[in-house]
DNA sequence: ACTAAAATAGGTAATGATACTTATTTTATT
DNA sequence: AATAAAATAAGTATCATTACCTATTTTAGT
C-alpha cells in the first residue's frame, strides 16, 4: 500500500495565485490540494471539515492576516505544517512570521523547484527558509539587538512628553500641561534625542514615526 | 476561415502569477497567451519577436514597473492594448495607471469572468476599469482636487527645499548646498510652512511624511 | 514684449531648541 | 536602609527657527 498523498490547503484572497500554485502541483503523486479557500474564517472552516498535513496560505489576506490565520491553526492544529507566501521579504514580515511559527517561508517568486523543495522539507524535517529570507534574518538579529535598546530605553515620562512633542507643542507649552519647570522638558528632550540618536527634532519625528512610538 | 485568436503576452516576475493566468486562459477560443516574460525587458524583447494584442502586465516588478512598461509600450506600439494587474487599488496606483494610459486595470483577485470582461472590452471597446477601481476614481477626484490646492502647489525649488529639511540639514546647510543665502532658504521655509497649514517644523515632517511628499 | 509667478535676498526681532554642566528630590528595587 | 534609576531644575551660551516686511532678479507663459 502506498504512503498517503500530503493533503494540502491552500489560503489566499487571490484566485489566480490559488490556480497557480495547484498548475505547479500538478502531474505529481506526493502532494494533493484538496481544498482551497479565500480568507482566514473559509480555511479554518475547511480544517474542521477534512484533515490536512500541510496550509499555504498567502499572508495579505482581508479581515484575517495570514499571520493571525497561522496562530490560530498552530494552536488548535499543531501537528499541521503551515507555509506562508508572500509577496515581499522585508524585517516586520519576517518577524511576524517567526513569532507565529510557520514551519516555511517563500516569496511568491518562488518557482516550481523551490515550492517542492520548500514542501519537502517542512513535511520530513520540519522547516524552510528560503536563502533569502535566512539572509535577512540574519541582518535583523544584528541590528534588531542595538536598535532595540535605543528604542525600549525610553521611560514613560520621556516617552509622554515625545508624544507631546510630535503633537507640536512647544517645550514651554509641555512644561505649563505637565506642571512642570521647562528646563526640565528641556532635559528630557536632550536625554530622549540622545538615547534615539537623533540629532535634530527632525531626526526624532522621523524616528518616532518609522519606530510608531507614537499615534 | 476563423477570425485570429487575440495574441496575449503575460508580464510578471511570479511564475506562480504567469500560471494563474495561463490556466484560467485555458480551454476557450479567443484569447491565446503566446508569450511570457518575467520582467519588462524580456517583454519588450517579446514585443519585438513576434505580434501580440494584449499585454497583461503586472504592476510592481524589479527593474522596471508595469507603469514605465506600459508607457514604453504605448509609444512603440500604440496598437496593442495594455491591461495592468495590481494587488493594491490604493488612489496613488491608479493615478498613475490613469497616467500611463493602460486600457484596462484590474486587481489580482479577479476571477475568471471579470479577466473575460476586461479581455473582451479592451479587445473590442477600448478600456475596462472594475467597478471597485471606478469608485476610487471618483472618490480621488473629489479629495485630490483640495489637498492637491495645498500639496501641489509647492514649487519645484520648495520641494526641493522640503526634501533637504526632512534630511536633517538646516537652512544654512541647505544654503551652502544650493548656493543661494540663508535669508533665502528661510523665506522658502516660512512659504512652505504656510502652504502646508504648519505651524511648526514638526508639523511639516508629519504633513511631509504623511503626504509622501518626501523620499 | 508683457505679465505673473518663482526665486532670490536683506533688516530686525522674538522665540525655540540644543550643548554642556551640575545638582536635588522622588520613586522603585533589593 | 542602601542603592540605582528617574524626574526634577537651573546656569550659561549658542545656534536655529519663525514672523513680518520689503524688494530685486529670473523664468515661463500668452
């Protein structure tokens, strides 16, 4: 008797990719697309109704990212392998992904060897991670580290009175609503542009926002 | 005799995106995908080898975007129609789309029958925009008209001037930079901040940041 | 060639921000 | 109770920004 076929689900918002990755699946007898869906609530409604070894699911999805859709399968289905796809590599994605723990990642530029390759390896060994996204991985751990301390480092009243700050008042206007002297916002205001590296109110605005310490 | 099936050319670099389309282009008579290419150099490179009708390009690839592919296309080849395909339908994609002229513009999550249509109308008619593209258009021509008195009207020199203060130089640095006075930078600065409602320069980096009037 | 818009620049002043230093008081933690 | 971290504050100085005003020269459009 020969092994089982690994049954698979494929999620995404996108008709035409769910075509696509089934065209490259094609004329081959290890794996099976079995269902489809085109959000998160159709995937998980799926997964009740049949069993699955492996989810590819695209990570921009409206209502439920693929991200939210992965914790959510990772925690009711934890023997199901999940391969997120997406469109770009860059740090906030990849990050997600890790904390969500998908055994895969893969771009959409992935050709037919690579998704094999891919599908393989979380189905026997556990994981895969394109080189490119390794790479980038990699630059995150370094500058991740020393950015994180810039960032975290900041105490409330330093962070209160950067709100304040990009909210446009002016020291003197922070120092009368906080009740306090303004030579002490302006400390504050030195310390906060020191521990951000940022040289000129520019500079922290800019930091601020790229860094959503604020809104 | 039949009437020559429309010749259709395939334009993105996700293979997986190619196949999507190839296969819900399969088993009917009108239309034929007779070339691929995974970027827009090979496709001008197709474009020159053999007789296309159609081009369905993709919008966001390395190198060279479905926009300048469609203009570059539209002045070598004003016959053949463009359909552009895009994930997004943010307003700043379809003004440009608008701007480069394209025939058609759907989004990814087309399905069968709207790729028909737009095929059809755009073979036949002349132009498919779906009805979702539509309404943003309408709504960018009621917003667009306002903010555009405030944002557009910043001359070329003030750009310029605004690009340089979000870089973090002061007026003098930007003096030295473009060799003009100081005095000079500072009346650009005050007109900026007066065509832009801010106050302050904080509120023109937000205003700059938030308008993607810089970087 | 004429006109409007844009770019140029200076005077004068007030206000704001930043640098560097020092020091006291509060608050939290062990 | 001891210590460290955070919040408070001020002295002094310099530099940068903004306000309000006026005015000339360049550039582009009809």
């Amino acid at each position: 008797m020969d092994l089982q076929k690994q049954r698979i689900l494929i999620v995404d918002d996108h008709q035409m990719f769910i075509d696509g990755v089934k065209s490259l699946l094609r004329n081959q007898n290890i794996f099976s697309v079995v269902a489809e869906a085109l959000d998160g609530k159709l995937a998980l409604e799926a997964l009740e109704n049949q069993e699955i070894d492996i989810v590819i699911s695209d990570i921009n999805m409206p209502n439920m990212s693929g991200i939210e859709l992965t914790k959510i399968i990772k925690s009711k289905y934890p023997e199901i392998k999940v391969i997120i796809v997406s469109m770009h590599n860059d740090r906030d994605t990849i990050t997600e992904i890790m904390m969500a723990e998908a055994e895969g990642y893969i771009l959409k530029n992935t050709g037919k060897k690579e998704l094999f390759d891919a599908l393989n390896s979380v189905s026997n060994y556990g994981t895969y991670y394109s080189n490119e996204v390794l790479s980038i991985m990699m630059e995150i751990v370094k500058k991740e580290k020393k950015s994180e301390k810039a960032v975290k480092n900041l105490t409330e009243r330093e962070f209160e009175i950067l709100n304040l700050i990009v909210q446009e008042f002016s020291s003197e206007e922070i120092a009368e609503k906080l009740f306090i002297s303004k030579r002490t916002v302006d400390t504050h205001r030195i310390n906060i542009l020191n521990k951000t590296n940022s040289k000129t109110i520019v500079g922290l605005i800019k930091y601020a926002i790229a860094n959503n310490l604020v809104e």
